[in-house]
C-alpha cells in the first residue's frame, strides 16, 4: 500500500486527549507528514503537549477551538489533508447529567466537522466511533450512534469531490482514563485486598491506543466512504483482570452501573448483511451507496447471516498471564 501520510496536512478534533498524543507520535515516528494540527479547546493541554512534544515543534501547530464553532472549524480546517476526529464528551454519568451539552458536541459539532470538510477541501475524514454506539444504553451512546450515522450519510454529499468520511470503532483502551484497569491500580495503591466487580458476567474486549492508531491509519489508507472499521482483538473476563492485577483478592460482586453493559459489542446480527472479514479486522460497509467511488465490491470474506462480534462471543480471549503481561505495557502513572 503506498504511503498516503507522508507530505499530508493532518488535523486532530481533541488532540491533546490519550489518541490524540499516540497518534500524533505514531506518526512522526513512522512517516514525514508536513503537518498536525491539534484542535482543541483546553489551553493548558495544548501547552503541555507542546511541551512533550518539543522535538516535533517544526512539524507541529496548535489551534484553539471548539467543535461547536463552525467558522472556527472553517478556519482551522484550510489546506488540510485528513482530519482525524476524536473530540467528544464520551463520560457516561456526565453525559447522562448534561444531555444537552453532549448534544452540542457529539452531534452538533459532528455536523459541523461534516460541513467544514465539504467546503474546505478535506479528502479524508475519520471519525472515532464506540461500542456503546452499538445498542446504545445511555445517552453517550446514542449521541455517539447519531454522530456515526452523519458521517456516513455524509458521503451522500461529496458529488464529485474527492473526499471520504468512515469511521473507526473501538471499546475503551487499555488504561484509559476512567476505565476499570486505573480504577483498580488505585485501590491496589491505596492497600486495597479486594477489588469490587459490578457482574461476574462481565467481558471487555482489549485494545492498546497503538492498535487503534493504527486501525485509523487503515481506515485512511483503504476507505471510499461510509466503512466501519473494526479491529479483531482478544476478550478477557473482568474477574481474570482483578486477578491479574492482585493476585489473591476478594472480588465481591457490587452490581452493575446506570448506562453499563455487560459485554462490549462491535458487530450486531443486523450489521452482518454488509459486514466483510479482513486478516485482521472487520468492516461494515453502508447499506447505501451514495457515490460512484463506494461502488468497488469488497475484497474481504462475507460474514455468516446473523454473525455478531461482542466481547462473550470472540474466540481469542486473554488468561489471566496473558493479561498480566499485557498490563505492563499500559501507562497506569498518566
């Protein structure tokens, strides 16, 4: 595949997130784009990755901004490449206590993303999707369904401009900030012997922030429009990560949160009619073709009628070794 990065303006919503730093390194390790611009509205995070990023300064620029500002969008967006779209309110009970704010920025601002590539010249867009977009429970979930449906019904609008916008899903990282492995690491700090489970049922599936870096540059690489793209990835049990991390422990079952599922679904039964599998990793495909370029017939193996990809279903799943060896990889002191 020919490198399509190297020499490309690229643009990150909510840059100075966890995806947005990984991304940012991942590419300037491997590949020489002429620049990324980090979008976002939090000062104080844009100076701190500035700083972290000292050595990249000449291939760096910071512009503040929200989603929600259309025309700031339209100024930041002039002569970019690629936009990756990674802002979002995405805390569950934040969301669930501020619906219109997650209103504003999940769906609003995705329609102004939309907008500000259409008339900017963009070529690629990239939006970060979730599993609790799949059968949403809570409020970020189906703020975050209709945010994926824009950008796929965006295509419909491209005519005979050279853009594309498709999507990347994938559940929480690995060490992501509010997810179950930090909330463990700070009571085993605390001196903690028993770490609470909300349901012995409970599976997740896991993924590093590389993993997902790398799935967005896929999704670069090969989208014409309208794809979801989703990385095939080990399951593990929440008890086995309990005792991976403390050896031993009580594990007392609390009962399940408002807004929580109990496994992380990425394919539904519903999505199987248009899903293709890959080496590596899956794509659902739009029911609907909106433009000539979305027309090339998939080269993946058609999924089975009725096929599902959740987290209790998969056939790679971590033991609790495996996890162990796994958790020395994730960065728990951020």
């Amino acid at each position: 595949m020919a490198n399509i990065i190297d020499g490309k303006t690229i643009l990150i919503t909510g840059g100075t997130g966890s995806f947005g730093k990984c991304f940012t390194k991942y590419v300037l390790t491997h590949y020489d784009p002429k620049k990324i611009i980090i979008y976002s509205r939090d000062e104080f995070k844009q100076w701190m990755m500035e700083n972290e990023f000292k050595e990249y300064s000449k291939k760096l620029r910071f512009f503040i901004g929200d989603v929600r500002d259309k025309e700031r969008l339209m100024r930041a967006f002039k002569d970019v490449d690629y936009v990756i779209h990674a802002a979002a309110l995405k805390q569950v009970p934040a969301c669930e206590y501020n619906p219109n704010e997650a209103i504003k920025t999940n769906i609003n601002g995705a329609m102004n993303i939309i907008d500000a590539a259409l008339d900017c010249g963009v070529s690629r867009v990239v939006a970060l999707s979730t599993d609790k977009a799949v059968n949403p429970v809570n409020l970020y979930g189906g703020t975050k369904l209709v945010s994926d449906k824009l950008f796929i019904a965006a295509n419909a609008y491209a005519g005979e401009r050279d853009v594309n916008f498709s999507i990347v899903r994938y559940g929480n990282v690995a060490g992501s900030r509010g997810s179950v492995i930090p909330f463990f690491h700070k009571l085993i700090a605390q001196g903690k012997t028993e770490l609470p489970i909300t349901d012995y049922r409970m599976t997740r599936f896991w993924i590093s922030l590389t993993q997902g870096v790398e799935l967005v540059i896929k999704a670069l690489e090969e989208a014409k429009g309208g794809e979801t793209f989703i990385s095939k990835i080990p399951s593990f049990k929440i008890t086995d990560l309990a005792e991976a991390m403390l050896p031993g422990c009580t594990k007392p079952e609390v009962g399940i949160r408002p807004g929580e599922k109990l496994h992380e679904i990425m394919v539904t039964t519903e999505d199987s009619f248009t899903t293709y599998e890959y080496d590596k990793h899956f794509i659902v495909f739009p029911q609907t073709k909106f433009n000539s370029r979305q027309m090339v017939e998939p080269t993946g193996k058609k999924v089975a009628e009725g096929f599902s990809y959740s987290s209790d279903n998969n056939t790679e799943w971590l033991s609790v070794e495996e996890i162990r060896e796994l958790l020395k990889e994730v960065d728990l002191e951020k």
